[in-house]
C-alpha cells in the first residue's frame, strides 16, 4: 500500500498537480467542439480523452484533446495511459450514451487518480450537455471561450 501511494505522489510530482489552485475554469471552444464531435461520431459507445490545459495564476485554461488508445462499449471506456512526461494534461472526457451525465462508481475512481478536472458529456451530446467534476465528483462551473 504504501508503494501505491509513493507512485500516487510521485504521478502528482511529474504532472504538476500539485500546483493546481484555480478559482475559474476556461475551455477553449475549439475544445468543446471536438469533444461535441468524438461524441457525435462514437455514439452508441463512449469515448474518452484527456485533457491539455495550464494554470496561471487562478485560472486553469484548457486549451487541447490528448488522446490515448481505448477500449469502449455502450457502458465503460478503458484507456492505456502512457503521456509523455512534458504532457499538460489537467483531467479527463467521456461521454455517456445515455440522458445522464452524473459520474458512475467507475468514474470516480478514476477521478482520483487522472488529473483535476474531468468532463462527462451525454446524449444528445450538446454543449449544455457537458458538466464539469472535481477529484471528487462534485461539480465544478467552467466557462468555454473563444
């Protein structure tokens, strides 16, 4: 157990997670927009993708898709993680097929190991479909620019 958490510390070190203390989030549109089209284009399955982003002082932007092989069906994505150390990435997408967007037991689980910042999307796959959770899974507000 205790190796877990050294690995867990030093993931935090080498992302830079520790350095996260935003008061405002921002997402480029160019973002949303792809995250719109994955979602278009994988339904019935889900998709996920990691998001690039950078914080200065108290904003977090974020400002690009990563993305990573995955396995997928109509219920569950499972993504090989394996970023570059010089990678920005700040949390996680997903959709779900279906009308809810709240994050399931799987979800939150990998909250608490991918990042800060993670996204679900649900169908009908709009931008107001789109709801933003902490390590958590309490939601977050965040506002799309450009």
């Amino acid at each position: 157990m205790q190796l877990i958490k050294k690995i867990g510390n030093w993931l935090k070190h080498v992302f830079e997670l520790e350095k996260f203390d935003y008061e405002k989030i921002v997402i480029e549109k160019e973002v949303v927009d792809g995250i719109l089209e994955l979602a278009q284009m994988t339904s019935p399955k889900e998709f996920i993708a990691f998001l690039e982003g950078r914080q200065r002082k108290k904003v977090l932007r974020i400002y690009g898709l990563a993305y990573q092989e995955y396995f997928a069906n109509e219920h569950s994505t499972l993504s090989k993680i394996n970023f570059p150390i010089t990678s920005r990435i700040v949390g996680s997408v997903h959709s779900h097929p279906g009308p809810s967007n709240k994050p399931s037991g799987a979800d939150l689980r990998f909250f608490s190991k991918r990042g800060m910042v993670h996204l679900i999307i649900k169908s009908p796959y709009r931008e107001k479909d789109i709801q933003a959770y902490d390590i958590k899974g309490n939601k977050i507000v965040f506002e799309v620019v450009g």
